[in-house]
C-alpha cells in the first residue's frame, strides 16, 4: 500500500510527490491527461505573470532566458523536474472512484486499482469552463480555449471578458488581423490584467482598433452574428469565432463524491488551512482546486507551500 496516491500532475501535484520523496513516503502520481495538463493547454504564445523564481518546486532552480517565462520554458522545466527525480507517474489515467478502506483508500482508474494510505487532490481548474448559457454557445464557432492567434487572420472575432485571458485573445488576434470585439461585463478592463499588457489594450481601444462594449454582456450566437446588451440596447454585428473566455472551474462533482463539503455560495471546499486536510481524514487539497470558483486566489507561487503543509502532517500522524 501506498503512503501517498496524487490525482493530478501538474506544478503542485509534482511538487506533493517532491516533498513526499524527501520525507520516504512511497507515492504514485496518476493524471488523466499528459504532464503539466493544464499548462500544456494554455495559449502557445503565454507568458507567466510570475518570475521564474515564483514558480519553482522543491528547491529546484528554473533558470529561464527572461525575468518572465513563457508556457515552453515552464513545460521542459516540470518536465525534466519529474524526470530527472525518477517520479512514478501515470499519465493518462483517469481517476473514476475513491473508497474509504480501513487502513485507507482504494483508487480505481480507467486502468488500473491502486491502494493508498492518504490521496492529495491536486487537480487544478481548467478542465471545466464557465459557460455563459445563452442560446448558441454550442456552436462549433464558440470556443473556450485558445492556442494559436493565426487560426482567427482576417476573421470578426468577439471576445467575451476582461481578464488576463479575454485582453491576451483579443490583443494577438487583433495583432494577426482579425477584426476584435470585446465584451465586458463590468465597466473597466479589469485591474488583475497584467500591468505590461493593461496599458496595451486599453491603447487599442481608446484609438478604435479595437472596438469594447462595456456594462455589456453577450445575449445570443448564431452562425453569422450575434446579439450584445449594451447600456445604449441590443445591438447585432456580424460574427465568425466567439472566444468565451469567461474561467474555468474544478470539477465539483468528484470532490462531492469523495464526501468533500463544499460551501454553497462559492463552492469552496472544506480544508484545514494548516495542514491541508480535508473534511474527509487522510484526503488531502493542493492548490487551486482549494479555492473554489475564487480560481484567481492560488497560484504555483503562492500555493506549493501546500506540498511541505501536507508531508508534514502526514509524517506527524505517522509519528
């Protein structure tokens, strides 16, 4: 049996297994996706808010050519973190059931059944997006995800948000031809946009490159055009992609069926902040997944702390 079982092998998951192998603890990382999922998902062109300090595990450096790394930078980084540590990890297994045993739990993948004393759910966020739920969003020209602006060269693009994501999607694209629409909910571009990237967009949009409906919101997609709410009515412009960039959430329904209680306005799981447990004993949170629907509250720099808080009072239970 397992001393320790990780869902999830992004940053923090790795990062668990880390301080796992530093204390002896026999452990096993299983992820549904490829290493660092979440990360290998993101927009091929990002860079990262934090230095590449902020963004280290287990003490090991990330020497990067810039102050801020960019998305191929951080995945060869976790990458030869995991290999060059000899990690065991199982990618692309998907976790399907949790049972409580006496001396622990019992772990069912689509592969395989694993038995562990204690399980550390470091699953992240950006699997599951917020929908807007309004007619069309199901339209193949909808997307939740982005890559790659030269997909959208010459195409009437609306964006839908006003976070890092939405002004990135909106910038490049703009930037490769595309004819931009932002819709924002509130009445500024928001303040946690990053403050090299803020005075851009709001650039743009002050000189009419880039045309932003704000106190707006999207109301309907179809196939040529769409329909905003703005404080001057409901206005229709023609449309070719819509970038929903509206968040991503953690999957609710798996903590909910490890026993997790989740608070009913924010869906915020029930943890000890000291050591990481949750209400559910020898199940542990890392990471983001922690914060709920508030996903811009943790992040690598400020939640692998978790790792060291969760060793510790597992090897303290052991004591």
């Amino acid at each position: 049996m397992l001393d320790i079982l990780i869902i999830g092998g992004g940053p923090i998951g790795i990062a668990c297994g880390l301080a796992a192998k530093k204390a002896g603890l026999s452990y096993l990382i299983v992820e549904k996706g490829c290493l660092a999922n979440s990360l290998y998902n993101y927009p091929s062109t990002m860079t990262f808010f934090s230095t590449s300090e902020k963004l280290e595990i287990g003490g090991i450096p990330f020497v990067t050519i810039s102050n801020k790394p960019v998305r191929a930078e951080a995945l060869e980084y976790y990458r030869r973190v995991a290999t060059s540590n000899h990690m065991p990890i199982k990618l692309f297994e998907e976790v399907t059931g949790i049972t409580k045993e006496d001396n622990g739990y019992t772990i069912k993948t689509i592969k395989a059944t694993y038995q562990a004393k204690n399980v550390i759910v470091s699953t992240g966020f950006y699997d599951i997006p917020v929908n807007l739920g309004i007619p069309g969003e199901d339209l193949p020209k909808v997307k939740h995800y982005y890559k790659d602006p030269n997909y959208y060269a010459m195409q009437k693009v609306v964006v839908v948000g006003s976070s890092n994501s939405a002004i990135d999607v909106a910038l490049e694209t703009y930037r490769k031809g595309a004819e931009v629409t932002l819709v924002i909910r509130g009445n500024e571009v928001s303040s946690r946009v990053k403050y090299w990237v803020r005075p851009d967009i709001i650039n743009r949009i002050k000189e009419g490159s880039i045309m932003a409906y704000f106190n707006s919101s999207l109301q309907a997609i179809r196939e040529h055009d769409v329909d905003i709410e703005t404080p001057d009515g409901l206005i229709t412009i023609p449309n070719d992609f819509v970038m929903a960039m509206t968040g991503y959430k953690p999957n609710f329904s798996f903590l909910k069926k490890m026993g997790i209680i989740l608070s009913e306005d924010k869906f915020t799981p029930q943890y000890n902040p000291e050591t990481m447990e949750s209400n559910v004993p020898g199940i542990y949170l890392a990471g983001v997944v922690v914060g709920g629907m508030d996903t811009h509250l943790w992040f690598i720099e400020n939640s692998r702390i978790h790792a060291d808080m969760i060793v510790d009072d597992i090897v303290a239970k052991r004591s």
